[in-house]
C-alpha cells in the first residue's frame, strides 16, 4: 500500500498540470491553517482550561456535601422508621403485609424510589423490582459489616441508599432507603454547577490509575477534548469502590469564546479568498477540456462516437487519448454485437430477425419496385449426414451451400433460418419465378466434397410473392413455408408456389389435430371389427380391430384423414395403446380360437415403451397372449432393419403373434421373411383387384402361398369382395379371407351375434 501511494504521489508531482496544483493548493491552505493555529494558541486554550479546572474542583466539593446531605436525610428517616414499635413488633412477628405497608406509606410520602426491609436471613420484602440471589447476598453481606450509606449497586441499577438496623432487642433486620443514580438524578446533581458538567458515579476500577488519585485529566473522545476528575464516594460493597466523575467538554467551552472565533474567522476568510483566486485561474484553464470531453460523452451515450481533439500533452491530453480509444473500443463492439444479432455464427449470413427486416423494407417499396419472392429451402435427408458423417461435415456442408446460394443471389437477399433451413429474396428480371427455382434446385444439388466426403446434396423449394401472397413479413413467411412443406409433401427436389387453399388445408389440419386431442380425451374413438375367416375351416378365425372417430360435428372422419395426421405429430402413440386395451378387453369374451388383429403404427412401433403396453393390456385384460396379433408393414425395415428385427424379436418373447401386413409394397419383402419368422403374411389388396384382369396376378399370389406354406406362415389375402376372386385364392392356396364379400367391419355387439350365432357355420360354407 505504501508504495502504491508513494508511486501515485510521485506521478502527481512529476506531471507538470499536476505539479501546479499540488503546489499551488498546498502553500495556500498551509497558510490558512497556520493562520488558524495561531490565533487558537494565543487567546483559547490557556483562559479556557485553566477556568475548568477551577470550578471543576469546586463543583466537586459542592457535589460531596450535597451527598452526604441527602445520606442524612435517607439514614434518619430509615432510623425513624426502624425505631417505630408497630414496626419493630411487625418485622418480630415476621408479619410481611405491615411491613410491606409501612415502607410504601414512607415511600410515598418522602417520595423515595426504594424503600426496602432486609432480614437477618437475607429475605427482602418492599423491594419494588426484582433482585438477584448475587445481590441479595452481596446486601446482607455489607448490612453485617455495618455498611449504612453509600451507592448500591443492584443488578443494573445503582441508588443512593442509607440503612438502619432494625432491634428488638437484637438486630432482627434493616430498613434500606434509596433513590435512583439515574439520568434524572445527574442532572439535578450537574445543574448545581456554574459550568456544563456531566456526573456520573461509575466503579473505580473502570477508571485509570490516574483518574482514581483525583488528578484533573484529558480524554480525547469522538473528535471532542475532554477534562475529568474523579472524587471517591461511599459504598455498600467493600469490593466495589465507586467514583463520582465529573466531565466537561473543553471543545464546547471553546465555542463560547466568540471574539476568538471572529479572529479565527477573519483569517480563515483572507486563507478562503487566496484559495477561491488561485482555483478560478486554474479552474479557467482545466475547463476548456472538460467541457469538450463531457459533450462527446453526451453524444457517446446516444450512439455518435465523435473523437475529442487533443491539444495538450499534459494529462488532460492522457485523458483524451483515452477517451478517444474508448470510444472507438465501444463502437467496434456494439457493431459486433449488432452483427452477431443479425447474422448466424456458422454461415455468416443474415438470419431469421434481419430477414424479417429486410421484407418489412421491400414491402415498403413493393408497388414501385420489381417483383420479389421469398424462396424458403430446406436440404433433403440433411439428417442423414449429421447422423452418419458427423455434424462437423454437416457444418461443412451448410456452409457450403450458403456460399452457393449468396453467389446465386447476386443483389438479392439471403439468410439462414436455422437447421437446414434458408430463405432468399430473389427479384424476378429476364428469368421467372419457376426458371429462378429450377436453377436455385440445380445449383443446391451439384456434388461437393466436404470433410473428404462426396455429398450429393438435394433440396425442395416453397414461394411466396411479395405484395400478393401476404400482407407483411410473418405473413409472407409463413405462406412460403407452406408451399415448402407441399412441395416436400409431393416429392422431394421439387418447388411450389403458395396457393390460398394451403393456408386453408394448413388451418383444418391444426383444427383437426386439437379435434383429435379433444377425441382421446373425449371418448370420441371407437372400434369396429372385420372377420378374418379360415378357408380350411371354414369358421371365424381372427377379427382386425379398425379404429373409428366419431366427431361430434363432422360426424365420421375416414381413418385416411387423421392416422397420418396423429402419425405426423405423435398423438398415435396414445391412441394406439387405447386400441390395444380396448381390443383386448373385446375378445376377451370371445371364443379361446378366435384372435384379436391390431395394426401397430411405425410411430408406435418405435416407441420404446410399446412392450410394457402390450403387458398392461393383456394383464388388465386376461386376454392369452398367443390371441393377440400384432400387424406391422414393411416399411419399419426401411430406416434401421437391425433395430426392427431385435424389437421384433422382443415382441414374440412375449407370445403374441406377429403379421407382416401389405406384402409386396414394401422392398427386399423375401429377406425379412428370412431373418423373423412371421406367424401370418397379409397379402395388399392391390393383387386381389387384380386376380381378374390377368394371370401376373395369379401367378403372384400363388408364389406368396407356396413360400408362406414352406416358412409354416399362414396367409391372408386382403379386399375379397366376390366369389370370383375367392375361388381363385382357394385355388392358389390362400388359407384366410377378409374383405366385404363376407363381412363388412361390424361393431363389438354384431361381433357377439356372429360368433354365437347358430347358422355361423352354414354362412361361411357358402
């Protein structure tokens, strides 16, 4: 720390600005304090100390006698009162109430503050308050030694006391007689004298030796000088010995010496004036700066970063200099800052806020200009290159397609949405809208090596028209993302313009799918079931649950329009376990030969709690798990065949079956029938409809059953609906019908009808 201050003072005197003032200031308030110093010593301290002293000793002799006075006054009324017979006879009969009587008519009347009897046995009775066991014993201790006047300490409190024993005819007692040592009682005491004094009566040994021989001595105490003389006063305790310490305060006698005081006035008046002319000088000289540099700091702080001139080389000159590299610090990073707002951190161009911006512009100035679109983009299957190259050549390749698209652009606008995801505001000159999107497609789906890796990169295109396809910016986004996600819808690589029935097809798909949240909380779902008959048998083998909804305003909705809706956003998940519970609750009460078929969406199929579902059901339930039937479509195999088989394989643990449902859509059907032994192929109604129209057919289905016969499989032909095509999979040795030539889906009470219904058999042989 020293050298700290010894380097800042050092810096101070050697700057020459500094030098000046440090002198300059300095020679001038020496000279007023030496003024004051001068005039203090010559007239104060010496008249005013040596009067204190004085009274204070005389004030001391005054206080004594005065002390030993109101002991009188206390020991002859307590002597009165301990002669009195009624008394004496009241304390030997130990009669408490009298005693207790007497000491307050005496309180009273001689207006004491305590008014006490202590026994020989130490039992005190009239003490208003609360005494100590310490106490009591240090009382009774003293009244034996014959200790009659002095301070009494009490816990906290201290009283001027006097006692006299009470005898009859020996000592049985003593009446004590007290007023309070409080603030009330130095102030009465203090008034006797012709100075300020404060008394107190404090124990001796809280003072210095000094202080305890009587000395007159000096205490300096918050900022203020202090004369105190102590004198010794009687005491109950012998231990204890207390002091009356007189105090006055020499700073405040000080004050009363006013022609002193004008004396000191006038010089430091003359000491004020030298100093007020040298700081006007200086201050005249040092403003000049201080104002330039407080206007740039005004305009600093409302974003003009304007430099001060500097034009000295004094500190001032320091100070500039580095305000100006400051200023020029500050405006380097708020662009920064501003950038980073604007621009994303990977590609470096504009993101979705400055897009936002940008269009609010270009609409402003729609009518008058060129046309504009907004072109909004996404990379096809970007996923699969994070997932099996690494995000580090996604990255890559992000960047790699911002640099095409900013050079294609020209004097256009480009921006990244986030993801994958990157819009462009492209004016139509000599080429199209649609010329502009077919080369926007080409120029995305060139090859690039990034990362050492050759990627063939694709994409898909949603636009939008400014002044015709929206009225501001959020409008016009969102209406290019609509027609991205049509022409993602229609196949990828493509491009759409927005059209006003996509906005409306997008406003009944989300009213569709908080119908449909309303449904499976409502009981709006229902199931209807059709018969799966066995052609060997001739009987009801299995029933396939169908899943139905019943809305309470468009009545009934076709699956076809809200499974691949509740697939898209997830809600198949729940309610597709309700199909499970429920249609293991219905064929519970089914025959032991006849099984329930549930189809099991991708969606579903990928959800890792599937299995735990399937057990809840069939527990709840008390369905046997070999009649459940789990219908699945090849397109679970596309994406991760491994996983599908392993979950498969997870599924049959738990005794269910497993149906391979729409054979011959899918790809590479033959090898999954090699790798998981499917208990049931379903073959797509696509070749029944077929059967008629040519041999190809016939020639597949017979192909299917030879193969499903040789793994142990049975099979299903889907959408039989005449005798004609079911005599041809008799023929080709299908051995399970459904479709509407036999039934259509019924409800669970047509269910119970069919199964027990006595002509059942008669029907099917038909």
């Amino acid at each position: 720390m020293r050298r700290l201050v010894s380097g800042r003072l050092a810096a101070v005197i050697g700057g020459s600005l500094s030098a000046k003032l440090t002198l300059f200031y300095s020679t001038l308030f020496a000279l007023a304090v030496g003024l004051i110093l001068i005039g203090a010593q010559a007239g104060i301290r010496r008249n005013a100390e040596r009067m204190i002293r004085s009274e204070m000793a005389a004030s001391a002799k005054v206080f004594d006698r005065v002390t030993e006075m109101r002991y009188a006054q206390l020991g002859d009324a307590s002597t009165v009162l301990a002669s009195d017979f009624g008394f004496r006879s009241a304390v030997a009969t130990g009669d408490a109430p009298t005693i207790a009587s007497a000491l307050d008519s005496l309180r009273n009347r001689l207006r004491l503050d305590q008014a006490f009897f202590v026994g020989v046995d130490g039992g005190i009775v009239g003490y208003r308050g609360r005494i100590g066991e310490e106490d009591a014993e240090d009382l009774l201790t003293a009244l034996e030694d014959g200790r009659a006047r002095g301070v009494l300490r009490i816990g906290d409190v201290g009283l001027n006391a006097a006692a006299s024993a009470v005898k009859a005819p020996v000592t049985v007692g003593w009446v004590v007689f007290g007023n309070l040592l409080d603030a009330r009682e130095m102030t009465r005491l203090g008034q006797l004298s012709s100075i300020d004094l404060a008394p107190q009566i404090v124990p001796a040994k809280t003072l210095t030796p000094a202080q305890r021989s009587g000395v007159t001595t000096e205490q300096d105490v918050d900022g203020k000088r202090l004369l105190i003389q102590a004198s010794p006063i009687a005491s109950f305790r012998h231990d204890e010995p207390q002091m009356l310490v007189l105090q006055h305060s020499v700073t405040k006698a000080l004050a009363d010496y006013r022609p002193m005081l004008w004396l000191l006035l006038g010089c430091g008046v003359v000491g004020i004036g030298l100093a007020g002319a040298g700081s006007f000088v200086l201050a005249r000289r040092i403003s000049r700066p201080i104002v330039a540099l407080k206007a740039a700091a005004t305009l600093a702080a409302k974003g003009d970063y304007t430099q001060v001139a500097v034009t000295t080389r004094d500190e001032l000159g320091a100070l500039a200099l580095s305000f100006n590299r400051m200023v020029g610090d500050i405006d380097a990073r708020e662009r920064q800052i501003t950038h980073m707002a604007l621009h994303d951190g990977l590609t470096g161009l504009a993101n979705r806020v400055l897009l936002r911006e940008y269009l609010a512009t270009a609409f402003a100035r729609v009518a008058s200009g060129r046309r504009q679109a907004l072109f909004c983009l996404d990379l096809d299957q970007f996923k699969a290159v994070n997932d099996t190259l690494g995000h580090p050549t996604g990255d890559g390749l992000l960047c790699e397609i911002a640099g095409r698209l900013s050079d294609f652009a020209g004097d256009g606008f480009v921006a990244r949405l986030g993801g994958d995801e990157f819009a462009l505001v492209l004016f139509e000159d000599h080429r199209t809208f649609d010329r502009l999107a077919h080369e926007l497609i080409r120029v995305v789906a060139e090859p690039c090596v990034v990362n050492d890796h050759r990627i063939v990169p694709g994409t898909s295109v949603g636009i939008a028209v400014l002044g015709e396809d929206g009225p501001d910016a959020v409008a016009l986004s969102k209406n290019a993302d609509l027609a991205l996600y049509r022409a993602k819808h229609d196949g990828r690589g493509g491009y759409r313009f927005f059209e006003a029935a996509m906005d409306a097809e997008a406003r009944k798909r989300r009213q569709m799918e908080i119908d449909l949240h309303d449904a499976i909380a409502g009981q709006q779902l229902s199931l209807m079931f059709q018969p799966l008959f066995d052609l060997s048998q001739t009987r009801v083998s299995a029933f396939e649950a169908l899943l139905r909804w019943n809305h309470p305003t468009r009545g009934l909705v076709s699956p076809v329009d809200f499974i691949p809706l509740a697939e898209d956003t997830g809600l198949i998940v729940p309610i597709g376990e309700w199909v499970i519970r429920e249609a293991s609750r219905v064929a519970r009460s089914w025959p032991d030969d006849v099984r329930i078929a549930v189809n099991v969406s991708p969606v579903q199929f990928r959800n890792p709690g599937l299995a735990a579902v399937i057990l809840q059901a069939l527990s709840e339930s008390g369905l046997p798990p070999q009649r459940l039937e789990l219908e699945i479509t090849e397109s679970l195999f596309i994406d991760n065949p491994q996983s599908t088989l392993a979950s498969l394989h997870s599924l049959r643990a738990l005794g269910v079956r497993v149906a391979l449902d729409d054979f011959g859509t899918g790809y590479s059907s033959l090898s999954y029938l090699r790798a998981f032994p499917f208990d049931k192929i379903k073959i797509d109604r696509s070749f029944i409809i077929d059967l008629l129209n040519g041999d190809g057919a016939k020639a597949i289905i017979k192909s299917i059953t030879t193969l499903a016969e040789a793994l142990g499989m049975e099979t299903t032909a889907e959408g039989v609906e005449n005798i004609d095509q079911l005599d041809i999979l008799r023929e080709q040795g299908c051995s399970h019908i459904q479709g509407y030539y036999f039934s259509k889906p019924i409800s669970e009470t047509e269910v119970q009808n069919m199964l027990f219904a006595p002509d059942e058999t008669v029907r099917i042989s038909a």
